[in-house]
C-alpha cells in the first residue's frame, strides 16, 4: 500500500538519469537498510493517508505506512486474481458492512478464491482495523487475493489465499454540484467479470480517462443493445419527466450497494408524492438522454448529479430537486440509519 511522490531533492531516487552508464542500481544489503529507507520517504508526507492495514501474509494490523506492503508473487498483484470491496466509515459507524461483505464473498466465490477465514471472522477483522486506525471519517477497503507462491498462471502453487484491508483517511461530503459526462468508447467488460468486484479495473480506468481527456468528470457505459449499463466505477440512475426513477438491469453490471439502498429507500418519495414509481429496467440511449434529472450513485457520493451529457444538457442542464432529495434520504440513512441493519459502531479505545 506504499504510497507517495517523490522528493524534488536532486540528490533522491529519480528515474530521470543523464547518463545511463553512469546510473548504479542500489542495492540494499539488509532489511533494516530498506526499511530504513522507507521511512525516509514516508517521513516527507505531511498527512498519512493510511492510518492502518490488515494483512493475513503478516497475521496482523499494521500502523506504520512503509511497512504496508503486499508480496510482488501475490497473484493478485501479477495476474489480476483478486476481488475487493469497500465501506463508508462515518462519524464512527461503519455503513452496511455487512451487504458489502456479503457482496465481496460472492465476488471471491465467482473468482473462484477461497477464503482463509470464515465470514464472522472476516467481519470483526475489519471492525478491529478500523478500531485501530482511529479515524472517523473515511473509507474501509478490503481485498481477497488467490495469494503468494510464485509467478505462474494457476493458483495451484499457492499455499494460501491472502486478505488484506486498509482504512483510508479520507473526507467526502454529499455531492451537491452537477456534473458532465460523455458516452465512453471502451468497451464494457463481459457480464461475468463485471458483476463480481474483481481487482481487474484496466477498462474502467480507461474509460475514467477517456472522460477526463474530453472534458468531463465520467463516462457512461452503453451496452451492445443500447442500453445503458453503468458508470466506471459507480452505478447511474434516470428520473423521467413523468417522475419515474428508473435504475438499469443489474444482469451485466456490478449492482451497486448504495444504488440497492436507494432503491429500498425511494419509495418514500413515491408515498410523498413526489415520485410516480420506483422501476428496475433498460433503458435505451435516447431515453436516458431525454430524462429530466440523472445521477451517478456510489459509496462516497452517495448520489452525484449528471447535468450534461456528450456536451448536451440533461433537463434543464441543472442540479434536480429530486436528485437532491434521493440524496437526502440516502445520507440520512449513511448519518442515522438503524445501528441492527445499516450502521456497525466501530469499538474506539
């Protein structure tokens, strides 16, 4: 999890050498000298990002940033054979931990990796992190890896499977500013590897920086049939004109905790009045287009509006009062939902 940039100091490790036969690679003749190198490099960083890691290769939670590190033949690291997933840690509560577990051992069992501990134990590992890291406000995320033993293609030289997590010192807010989005040009995973949060995230990232070259936070997935599908890394949902929240199908996208939420909690809109119905379906290119009000929907946001979409304005190319009250209702459940299903008090000491 080692993170940082490098000093600006000339005399610092650089990739940018002058003469390449004057360029002598350093060799750290014992574990103290590295380590003490590490801390060099972290005792630059102002803030520590990470106040705290999981690993199951150590047997324990670390607190000291340059040692959270994962092995180089961890085959989660070479070959992409992991799955992870993540949750909100807020004015310490830690938000639906248990449907993003639940998410995560379906992700791990798709991906065919077992787990070192049962789901019980797995739980209070992660609640005990995040006890340890002391943070109030952040996000939790976790990872299950087919784990070290070598370089190879099969998980069959791997002694065991690895779990690790980290709690990110993170700040996020209700997002109340809109957005611009485009249509993206990358092709969209198959639905077998996009419904189960593995650490496979090339196309996502592409498809994020596709975004941000033309302009815009975010693309927008479209399937072969022209239906939507979902954002990079969040889920996105429509309000018609006719007050319909529609979210898409979930046969070939991730479904999404907080979107799964919105949905239990929409309907609250529809008894007020203010939404006609709450509706799980496709929807095509030109229906979305033509929607009065869209959002991205996600762990941090929870709700994100989309205000523009391939330089043409969604609605009137303004924030959405019912956007902003499905937010409403979903930070308020994020702030004071119920402590027996939704929010798990994190034990400080």
């Amino acid at each position: 999890m080692a993170s940082y940039r490098s000093s600006s100091d000339p005399k610092s490790d650089s990739l940018e050498v002058g003469n390449v036969e004057d360029f002598k690679v350093r060799v750290f003749k014992s574990s103290s000298e590295l380590l003490e190198k590490l801390h060099e490099k972290w005792s630059k960083v102002e803030k520590k990002p990470y106040p705290a890691m999981y690993s199951s290769t150590y047997g324990g939670i670390i607190l000291d940033p340059a040692l959270m590190v994962i092995p180089m033949d961890d085959h989660m690291v070479h070959r992409g054979h992991g799955v992870f997933d993540t949750a909100i840690l807020l004015d310490g509560y830690l938000y639906e931990l248990d449907v993003h577990l639940n998410r995560f051992l379906r992700s791990a069992s798709k991906a065919r990796i077992p787990s070192p501990f049962d789901r019980s134990t797995l739980r209070s590992i992660l609640v005990q992190l995040a006890a340890a890291s002391q943070i109030k406000k952040g996000t939790l995320r976790y990872w299950l890896s087919a784990g070290p033993g070598d370089f190879l293609l099969s998980p069959t030289g791997c002694p065991t499977s690895a779990f690790y997590a980290v709690v990110i010192d993170e700040d996020f807010n209700q997002c109340k500013e809109g957005v611009k989005v485009i249509t993206s040009s990358i092709p969209m995973k198959s639905p077998q590897m996009a419904t189960m949060k593995n650490v496979n995230y090339l196309p996502n990232i592409l498809a994020k920086m596709e975004a941000e070259d033309n302009g815009a936070f975010a693309s927008i997935w479209v399937d072969e049939k022209g239906y939507i599908a979902e954002g990079p890394n969040v889920n996105v949902a429509f309000i018609t004109h006719d007050k319909e929240l529609i979210v898409p199908f979930f046969d070939k996208i991730l479904s999404g905790c907080t979107v799964l939420r919105l949905v239990e909690l929409a309907p609250k809109l529809v008894e007020s009045g203010c939404l006609k119905a709450v509706t799980t379906r496709n929807i095509t290119v030109e229906e979305a287009k033509s929607s009065a009000e869209m959002m991205f929907v996600g762990s941090t946001l929870p709700l994100l509006p989309i205000i523009e979409w391939d330089e043409k304005p969604i609605g009137n190319g303004e924030v959405g009062e019912l956007t902003m009250a499905l937010s409403d209702l979903v930070w308020d459940d994020m702030v004071a939902g119920s402590t027996e299903t939704q929010r798990t008090a994190v034990p400080y000491v």
